[in-house]
C-alpha cells in the first residue's frame, strides 16, 4: 500500500474537526483518560499530552506545532518519546524499547499507538502570571504543562504488544513570552526506574517534522486535493547543526534545491533541540528514514533499540531523504547512560525551535540552551515551610529532582542529613521532621546525592516555645503486635510514664521517660502485645501533670 494512501486510512471531515485545544481521549483501563492541552503562551503552539506524545497527528486543525502562532503555519505531525535499555524482568533479561510513537497513519488517535499509559488524568498547567487563572508559586515559566505517564502495565498498541523497562516519566513544557525566549518551548523528560536496574539506558525524541500552510487546505487532515499546493508530504528539506544539537526542516516544494523549493509558501524554519549535553563517554544519535510504517527492519525492540543507541550522525543528503522523493522520520537522541537504580532518576531536555532564517533558528535554539542552563536545570523553589505540633514540615518543588537528601542545622553548628525526600507526581518535595525541641531554630536544605557540596532551597524554621508539655497523638503500626507509635514534647527532663489503658481502667502498656530530654518525641508502645478491636486512652504522666488522648483500633 502507498505511503501516501496509508496515510489517510482515516479520515476526519473538516466539520468534525473543530475540537477545542484540550482533547481527553477515553482509555479502556477504568478511569484513566489520555489528555492534551495546546501550549499557547509565545510564538509556538505546540500540542503536548500526558502520554509521551507531542503535537496532534493532525486529528485536529488545533496548533499540532504552529509557528508562528496564528499563522497556519504547521510544522510537526507527530512527535514523541523513546526510551531504550537492557533490562530484566519476570521472563529474565531483555533489551527494550518503550516508545510513544511509531510510524503510523495520519489523523489516528494518538493514544492507540502510544505504549505509555497516563498516571495522571490531565495535563497540568501552572503560570509564573499573578493574574493568570493557571498561577502557582510552583511555576517555572509562564505555562508549564505538566504530564505523567508509565510504561506499566503492559499494552496492546496498534503497533503489537509492549514489554515494559518499568519506568515513570514526568514530561514537562515551559513556556515564556520575553521577545528573547519567545520563539520556543522548553520539553523535559524526568524518567525514573521503578523496577530492576536499567543498563545503557538511550533517550530520544522521535519527530515527523513535515511543514505546510494549513489554512491554505479546504479539508484537515490536509489532502492533495484540498489545496493548489498537493500534498503536504515528501516536501521536507532537513539539515543538521551539530554544533548546536539541532535538527531543523523547511517545506521544499521539489528539487532542484533551492530554486525549485518555492519557500514562500511556508516561510519559516522549524526544529528539534537537544538541550542535554552529552557527558563523558555519551554520544548522540541522529536516526532518520523514509515513512514506512510496519517496516520489518524497525518493528522489534532490539531494531530500536540499535537506531536510538547508534551514537552516529544520519548524512541528510541520502536520496531516501531528499524533497520529491522521500518522507523523511528523524529521531534525536543521547546516551549511554550506564546505570540507573530502582528509585533513581535522569532528565533529558529538548526544545522545539522556530525560526524566520537559518541564522534565527539558530539564535533561537541558542537562546534556548541559555536559558536551560542558566535557569531550568538547578532550580529550587520553597514551597511551604512551618512548624506545629511539635512537627516542621517543609516544601520544596523542582522540575529537575526526583530525589534528594535534606540537611538541618542550628546556629551555629555545621549541616547533617537528616533524611531523603522524593518527588511526587507534580515535583513538590516534602520533609517532616518530629525531632526538633520547642523554642529552638532550624535551617532546612536539599542537597544533591551525588553532589554533596551543593545545597539549595535553604529556610530556617522557628519551632514555637509555647509546644512545652502536650500529647501530640498515636498512630497503630501496621501488623499484630507491632505496637503503636505515640508522638509528644516535654518541656524538661523528668521522670514519668507514657501509658496505654483500656476502658476499663487497666494499663496493658508502659514505658518509662527516664533520659528523654526536652522537646519532640516519638516512642513505640506494646510492642508484642496485640490488642483486641476496641477503644484505648493513651496516657502521658510527666513531672505532676497528664495528658491523655483516645485511641480506636479497628477489625
């Protein structure tokens, strides 16, 4: 079957065509849904989703990667996430490669193709903007897009079956609107590994950059017979900037290159950026090849998994590749990446660039990498910082970290590390700390684990004076016999007991508070001693005074 024919297996009139931005697809695992949202904050409108994908397949006459904004001007059809490694599973060791998307036909739902599922059930925005309906102190830019998805469980795609590597994927888009920052999106892949270890680890951004003057089109998805122009495909002229990490195309109507080009049609230059530098033994992958969906020589894994790790620069003068002749697939990637733990996390940045010229393309995609480094990489934010019941919690949110280790002192005294945090599905970081004694202070910071001279988001905390004497509460431990677990503050050393007493008045558990000093305390009462559904009282007797609180353990 022709390419070009399969292309248009389905076919959406231009009447049913008219969504809104924000298309939720249903998916069939119980209340999952697959959403997307249209970034629109600058000069780029780019479709972005909570499963990996990006842009829109033209499902929609919506900006799948408009630029500019406004302008018809369509340069993306597909685009999306590739994740390559050895790894190990229940059937043993495997190389896999879990993918957001293959080479498929047009105006295909995206979420049939996709071997991500979303963890989440929308694409989260957030905005830097005081007055915008989307604003969080949390935001990095002006529209954050935040979506996240997991290769687990296992899916049937349109494509075949998935094996998953059993990774977690947080895929986020900044945005800004500064005339300097305006002419691209920032994309970010925090990728954590949530099973057995992962080896050689590749990441890649799979791209049908493939540009043309949508409203020049009487019907969407756009057909030959729609336009004075023909068809929208095998008219991409693509070139590599490798100083710059950059691939980019522009519409080239036929060869000879240029003059028979007609660039006016669609004037602008759009590209892929790979914003993470590769570090000392990594290298990165320029992979392109002509359409062919269910091509045999890329339909397994390991076929994958050999073009993302390749490490080698595509020649784009290939004649597979040229206007007129060839339809051209691009995939940019970076690897190895050795090693990554259960737990453990990367992030791989790109950014999509436009441009007027090949020299703004290019400022552009510099603007982009300055920014990233100067800003998006490293930045902490404190989110929430305060102290009560004898308890400091404290906030953090990152784009970058998935894990970090928390340092405390007091004045005067040097750091320690108290603990770990982790991220959660949005990047916020939270601590608490129940060891810390009223009327004193604490500074609180993240450090990196590999890094241990770096420390951000620092706060001090003022643990209130007032806590003194008091019983804070108590929680069962999970098990029979495990005991309970019982958090209070004393204003002084003293003797005393901590109880636990039944309704009728008899202790069925004590410990003594000999040695405790003062401050925030947590101790573990019963332990061994399994007690039957029913109300308890736990009793604190300190220095003359009790405290006591109700306690109700359940069937």
């Amino acid at each position: 079957m022709p390419a070009a024919t399969l292309r248009l297996l389905i076919i959406f009139s231009l009447t049913s065509c008219l969504a809104a931005p924000a298309v939720t697809h249903a998916a069939p695992q119980g209340s999952i849904s697959y959403d997307s949202r249209v970034m629109n904050q600058n000069r780029v409108g780019l479709t972005v989703t909570n499963f990996g994908f990006i842009g829109n397949n033209f499902t929609t006459p919506a900006p799948s990667m408009e630029y500019p904004l406004g302008t018809g001007f369509e340069h993306l059809v597909v685009g999306g996430l590739w994740i390559g490694a050895n790894a190990v599973d229940d059937l043993g060791a495997f190389t896999g490669v879990s993918t957001a998307v293959l080479d498929g036909a047009v105006a295909t739902n995206p979420s049939l193709g996709t071997e991500f599922t979303p963890t989440g059930n929308d694409v989260i925005r957030r905005s830097t903007i005081t007055t915008s309906q989307f604003y969080s102190p949390d935001a990095i830019s002006e529209l954050d897009a935040i979506g996240s998805f997991s290769d687990l469980p296992s899916k049937v795609t349109s494509h075949g079956p998935s094996r998953p590597l059993s990774v977690n994927v947080r895929q986020i888009h900044h945005s800004w609107s500064a005339p300097e920052h305006g002419d691209f999106i920032i994309c970010r892949f925090v990728i954590q590994n949530v099973g057995p270890p992962l080896t050689n680890m590749w990441v890649g951004l799979y791209t049908e950059l493939a540009s043309g003057p949508k409203n020049s089109y009487s019907s969407w998805p756009p057909l030959s017979s729609g336009s004075p122009y023909g068809s929208w495909y095998r008219k991409a002229l693509l070139a590599y900037d490798e100083d710059l990490r950059m691939i980019r195309e522009h519409r080239c109507s036929a060869p000879p290159i240029p003059d028979g080009c007609q660039f006016e049609i669609t004037p602008y230059w759009a590209g892929v950026k790979l914003l993470t530098a590769p570090e000392k033994g990594q290298s990165v992958t320029l992979a392109a090849w002509d359409y062919s969906p269910g091509n045999s020589a890329r339909d397994e894994d390991t076929e994958q998994y050999a073009i993302l790790s390749a490490g080698t620069i595509q020649n784009l003068s290939a004649p597979e590749l040229q206007p007129g002749s060839g339809d051209p697939i691009e995939l940019l990637g970076i690897g190895p990446f050795a090693h990554l733990d259960t737990g453990d996390s990367i992030t791989v940045d790109f950014a999509l660039v436009g441009g007027a010229e090949v020299a703004d393309i290019q400022t552009h995609a510099m603007a982009a990498q300055a920014l990233y480094d100067g800003v998006v990489p490293t930045l902490v934010s404190l989110a929430d910082a305060r102290a009560s019941d004898g308890i400091v919690r404290v906030a953090w949110h990152s784009a970058t970290l998935e894990r970090a280790a928390v340092m405390r002192r007091e004045p005067g005294t040097a750091w320690e590390r108290t603990g770990d945090v982790r991220a959660d599905g949005v990047g916020r970081l939270t601590y608490e700390d129940r060891d810390v004694r009223p009327g004193h202070r604490y500074a609180y910071a993240l450090r990196l684990i590999d890094e241990p001279a770096a420390l951000l988001g620092e706060v001090w905390v003022d643990v209130p004076a007032g806590v003194g004497f008091a019983l804070f509460g108590a929680q069962p431990v999970a098990g029979m016999g495990a005991g309970i677990d019982v958090r209070f503050a004393l204003d002084r050393a003293a003797s005393g007991d901590l109880m636990l007493v039944d309704v009728a008045g008899r202790v069925r558990a004590r410990t003594g508070l000999e040695g405790l000093s003062s401050g925030s305390h947590t101790l573990r009462l019963g332990v061994g001693q399994p007690l039957a559904p029913g109300i308890y009282f736990v009793r604190l007797a300190h220095a003359g005074r009790t405290a006591n609180t109700k306690l109700v353990i359940a069937q």
